[in-house]
C-alpha cells in the first residue's frame, strides 16, 4: 500500500468501531462498513481514532482491527489513530500498523502539553519515535485536547519535521488557518495536505479556502464525496446545495457526547453495521432522540429528492 504524501487529496472516513451488543468488536460488521465506505465514495479510511473509540480498546485489539481493515481495504489508503499518553506506546502501535501496510500514522497533542515549545518538542518525539519513513498526520483539534496549536507553532512544525505531511484540520471553525497556511505555501513554504473533521460542518467552506477534502465521519459519506468532488470541478453552488440537504443532521450529530450515538444509529440503518451499540461506558439515543433523528432522515430524502 503506497504511503501517504502532502499531496493526498479526497475524502478519508474516519470509521467507526462496529461492537456486539454485549461489547464485543463486531468482525463481519467491521468488514461490511469498510465496504460500505468504499462504496459510497471514501478515498481512504482513517481508523482508531476518538470516534473510533480507540481509548476504550485492548493494545490487542487495536492491533487486530488494523490488520483486518488494512486488509480488507486492499489497496485503498489506511491512516491509523496511534495517540497514546506516552511515546512507547505510539511507537509500539505505530510500527506495528506500519508492518501490516498503513499508509501513515494520525496523533494528537495529549493536554498536558502547555508551551509553544512543549508542542513543538512533542512533535519531533513523535517522528523519531516512529521513525524517519512513517507519514504523519497531525491532527489540531483543540476543542476535545484543549491544546491551541498556533499559526507559528505548525510552521516550524512543517518547516523542522518533514514526516508531518498532513494536517487534520479541527480547529473550530479556523479558516483563517487555512488561509493562512495556503499564503505561506504559495510563498514558498513546504506544502502539506489539509483534510478537514469536525464532522463536516463547515467542509463547502474549508474547500473554497483550500483544503485538499475531508477526514471525518458521518453517516452519509457520499455527500462529503460529492462536496469535495463538486468544489474540486469548480462547481461551488452545487456543492453547496447538496451538503445543505444533509445539514440539519450534520447540526445534530455535533452535540457532545451524542454525536457517535447518532453516527451509529444511522449506519446501523443504512445495514453497514449490524448494531448502534457502543462499548461501555456509552449512552446511546433516547426515544425521543430517535425521533427527532428520523424526523431529520425523512426531511433529508425529501430535500434530495428535490435537489434531482
């Protein structure tokens, strides 16, 4: 499987983590949802990420799962999520998905980091912790690690570790960001690839400033293909018009400590995962919430349905 470069571009579903109602990883469901992102238009997939639930998963199961979706996915990219607490552990994971075929590695700042330096310093670790031909994703998502990466601090970050090849981008919204990092390159800074998460909410507008598609999950992943298909061709109003369809339910799966509730109780109905269920500790939807996110599907088909 080819590595990941700064010039990756397209759509690369974060994937959920398919369990059993009782908990345990659903096998069959992890192969049918690899396949259903596929199908529905990804690019690539990025696993053991937060809304893959990796922190509530066994070392061995984290290895487990990477080699299954490495290798159902053939020869898609595969990002894997190897942020850990210490540096052992992510260099311990991260060789191992490396082995199996991964195209890169995704890792977050831990919250403990509180100095413009400490971020740097922790970056660097990272890359020589894995090692010199390990791609890697950082991903800047200060609202769940509460650590602001700043403008200065990516650019010696991009500038000092060549393995930093993309940014997954989850500053909220922070495209001013964007803007700015596309100014540096055109002014002769090393590009990077810029996916975009925070499921989506703001992607017709990441495009238009410069990002290269979107990292993120959602229970529709075709509509983030046509968005980031439809601005790539030049074709703003249309894209537009498609991600509005789908944005109340967009709007809802941003509520925190619901959002995976809803991810999943959507792909349970769409048949890409046998169960909505989530590994302990967890609360999945309400009644009530459930009709509110059927109410949302129904409108949904009929605004798509208007749309063709």
């Amino acid at each position: 499987m080819p590595l990941l470069t700064s010039d990756a571009r397209g759509v690369f579903m974060i994937s959920v983590t398919p369990f059993t109602d009782d908990g345990a990883v659903d096998w069959d469901s992890l192969d049918r949802v690899v396949d259903f992102y596929f199908d529905k238009g990804a690019d690539g997939l990025t696993i053991l990420g937060m809304m893959g639930e990796a922190p509530k998963l066994t070392q061995s199961e984290s290895r487990a799962i990477a080699e299954r979706v490495i290798k159902r996915a053939g020869d898609k990219p595969v990002v894997v999520g190897v942020s850990a607490p210490g540096l052992a552990a992510i260099g311990e994971l991260g060789r191992a998905v490396m082995d199996m075929g991964a195209a890169g590695c995704m890792v977050t700042t831990p919250g403990s980091l509180k100095t413009d330096t400490q971020i740097h310093g922790y970056f660097g670790q990272v890359a020589q912790t894995l090692g010199a031909d390990v791609p890697i994703v950082l991903q800047d998502f200060p609202l769940a690690t509460g650590v602001h990466i700043s403008d200065e601090v990516l650019a010696r970050i991009i500038d000092d570790i060549a393995q930093v090849v993309m940014l997954k981008h989850e500053d909220w919204p922070g495209l001013s960001k964007i803007t700015r990092l596309r100014r540096a390159e055109a002014e002769g800074r090393r590009r990077i690839s810029i996916l975009c998460g925070n499921g989506g909410v703001f992607l017709p507008e990441e495009m238009a400033r410069g990002a290269d598609g979107a990292m993120t999950g959602f229970g529709f992943p075709e509509m983030l293909a046509d968005v980031v298909r439809l601005v790539d061709s030049g074709d703003l109003d249309r894209a537009q018009d498609i991600f509005d369809a789908y944005l109340p339910l967009v709007r809802y799966e941003q509520q925190p400590g619901a959002g995976l509730a809803v991810r999943k109780y959507v792909l349970a109905k769409r048949g890409a995962i046998a169960s909505s269920a989530a590994r302990a500790p967890s609360a999945g939807l309400t009644p009530e919430a459930i009709t509110e996110v059927e109410r949302l599907l129904d409108r949904q088909t009929k605004r798509l349905q208007e749309l063709n």
